[in-house]
C-alpha cells in the first residue's frame, strides 16, 4: 500500500483555495478514514493537521470498511486518474494511490472491485 508522506500531508494542508480534484481526494481518504464532513476543506485541514493522522492513515485496518463507505469514497474519485491529480497537485498522489489501494483492499475482501480501484498507476 502507498504511503502518504509528511511533507505531501504539508504541503495539501498549506494549499488555501485547492483544485476541485485535490479536495475530491482528500475528501475520499476521509471517507475511508471515518471522518464526518468529508468534503468539508476546513474539516480536512484540521484533521490532517492532528499528529494522528499519518498513523492513522498506516494503521488503517481495511478489513473494518464497509463496502457502502468503499462507494462513496469511490464516488469521490471516479474519473479521476493518477496522471491527472499529479499534474494538478504533486502532494496529492500518494493521497490517490492510498485511497486507490484502500478501496482494492476492500474490493479483494468483498469480492467485488470498484472501478477506481481497478486504474493501473501512471507511468
């Protein structure tokens, strides 16, 4: 699994006004986190600004996602590709290929795999 490092989590956490994709993004990765108000830009600062959150994010167990949170956290990200939120954002990636390989994860558990988990990394 891609881990997300310290300096992507500052620089996402410095952005005052980010593209729409980057907070798509972030808003799954705290779907799949458990957070309420994932969408919420203000909430997602504040929680990536907890001394928690790179441990949470390592220690996730994925078998504790449902397939309906696996959903709507893949809604966030449907068609969004790894080439496209690199381009916009470089920090963001190691968000994307997280919240990709959290929901192929979940996908392999179920039985079912998400459309978002199935994009391949960009080369």
């Amino acid at each position: 699994m891609y881990g997300i490092k310290k300096g992507d989590v500052a620089e996402v956490k410095a952005l005052c006004s980010p593209p729409r994709s980057v907070v798509q993004v972030l808003s799954a990765t705290m779907t799949l986190l458990g957070e309420v108000n994932p969408g919420d830009f203000r909430n997602i600062k504040r929680v990536l600004a907890h001394s928690t959150f790179l441990q949470r994010v390592t220690t996730l167990d994925t078998d504790s996602i449902s397939p309906e949170v696996a959903v709507k956290a893949r809604g966030y990200v449907e068609g969004i590709t790894e080439e496209q939120i690199t381009k916009v954002c470089l920090a963001s990636t190691s968000f994307f290929r997280w919240v990709r390989d959290v929901l192929a994860a979940v996908a392999k558990r179920t039985g079912d795999l998400p459309e978002a988990a199935k994009k391949e990394p960009a080369s």
